[in-house]
C-alpha cells in the first residue's frame, strides 16, 4: 500500500495514494487537479547514513567504518517529489545521492535488528543533496532544499535486495541493489533506535552507491527503487 500527502488550498491531507489518487477519512483528492503530493512525512530529523557501500568507499577513498557513519539534515531541508532543488549560490559543486529511507512510525527506542519491522511504517526516496565543496558535513548537507523526499510510503517492502537506478536528464548515473550495504536497514535502524528516541515519522536513509558527477541548473534526477517508486525533482538556479 503506497501512503501519501497532499499540499492543497485547505492545507496538507494523508491518506492512502492510487493512481493519481488520495482517498483520506474525509474524501478522494485527485493529483494535479485537487492539489500536488508533498512530502509523504514530517520528520522531526532526517538521520543519513554515509559510507554504506563499498563502491562508494573506493570513490572517495574513504575507510571501511565499523559501525554506520551517520550525520542528520534538519526538517528545513526536506522538500516533496516535483519540487525544486535550489543550487545554491555559495558553491560550485552541488552533487546527488539515491537513497532509500524508512518512516518510523511508532515512538521507539533500543530497537532488536529483528524487530524494525514492526516499527517502519513504510519506505521512500531520498535525493540526499551535497554541496561537495563545503567543508564539514552540516555545510555541505544541511540546507534548504537539500533533501528531496518521496514520492510516497510504500508499506509492503523488504528493503533487502532491491535494485535501485539514478537518472540525470535520461542518463544513468547509478546502480546498484541495497544488498551491497555494508549494514543492512535493519542493522541501521536499530543502531541509531539504541541512540535517538524515534519519533512517528522521522526518517532514517541508509546510504547511496557511487556518486559519478554533480549536477547543474536545468537538470532533472530521478531515482526509482524497485517496489517503491520514483522520485523526480528539477534543479533550478537558486538565485531566482
């Protein structure tokens, strides 16, 4: 079951999301017509795991870590499917990164690996944005705009083995299947529940394959992941 939220001219709606349309408590919304889907979450922080495939380790020339390197974007940075990615004016570098996420969905904490099902609500995408030429994480990661997230919740999925495939402007950029993590979705969640007190939906992204170039003001990425979805987004000059 795909899960959803809706911007419209009465405010944001949820609900469950089928060809184009949103069927909530109190009615149907069609997409395009009614109002555009936002955000499938509202995340008190976003929780990033870096360094989750080996391939990218090689690229960057980074060391194997022995537990999930992680850094967090603040909920300013979120933005929903279809919705612009501003490049920002301050650097000259501006990267992608397609990654899967889990929604919690449940207040947790000290989470068993085994039992992290039980408290994801569901699956999505996340273009985790990277103006690579910032020095520290938080610069290089955490702005606005920085973290495109959707298109929606997909509720029966086992993250495990999954392909997933980026695409800038039609071209294929990335490949990979999320069975070449280092630390699987469960394993991550887990650890960072023995960390964090998890809130109903925060987001935990487990990392992106090898990242091959930036991107540039008119490009569109896209990102699928098998069972899930796509999630497209334009990059605009972020000085208009």
């Amino acid at each position: 079951m795909k899960l959803a939220r809706m911007q419209t001219p009465d405010g944001i709606v949820d609900g469950r999301y089928e060809d184009g349309v949103l069927t909530t408590d109190h009615g149907e919304y069609v997409a395009g017509r009614d109002g555009d889907l936002t955000a499938p979450c509202s995340p008190s922080a976003l929780y990033c795991v870096g360094r989750n495939f080996a391939e990218t380790l090689d690229q960057m020339d980074y060391d194997r870590p022995d537990e999930p390197d992680f850094f967090i974007k603040p909920p300013a940075s979120v933005i929903g499917p279809e919705q612009p990615v501003r490049y920002p004016d301050w650097t000259d570098e501006l990267t992608y990164a397609g990654e899967l996420v889990a929604v919690i969905d449940e207040r947790c904490r000290d989470v068993d690996a085994d039992d992290v099902p039980e408290v994801v609500r569901g699956y999505t995408v996340l273009n985790d944005v990277d103006a690579l030429d910032q020095p520290g994480r938080t610069a290089r990661k955490a702005f606005d705009t920085s973290a495109p997230l959707g298109p929606w919740i997909e509720t029966d999925l086992d993250p495990r083995g999954i392909d997933m495939e980026t695409e800038i402007n039609g071209e294929t950029r990335q490949e990979a299947n999320t069975e070449l993590m280092l630390f699987d979705p469960y394993e991550i969640v887990s650890f960072l529940s023995r960390r964090f007190t998890l809130r109903p939906g925060d987001a935990i992204a487990f990392g992106s394959p090898a990242n091959p170039g930036t991107v540039a003001p008119g490009d569109t990425v896209e990102i699928t992941y098998e069972g899930v979805g796509t999630l497209r987004n334009d990059i605009v000059d972020g000085t208009r």
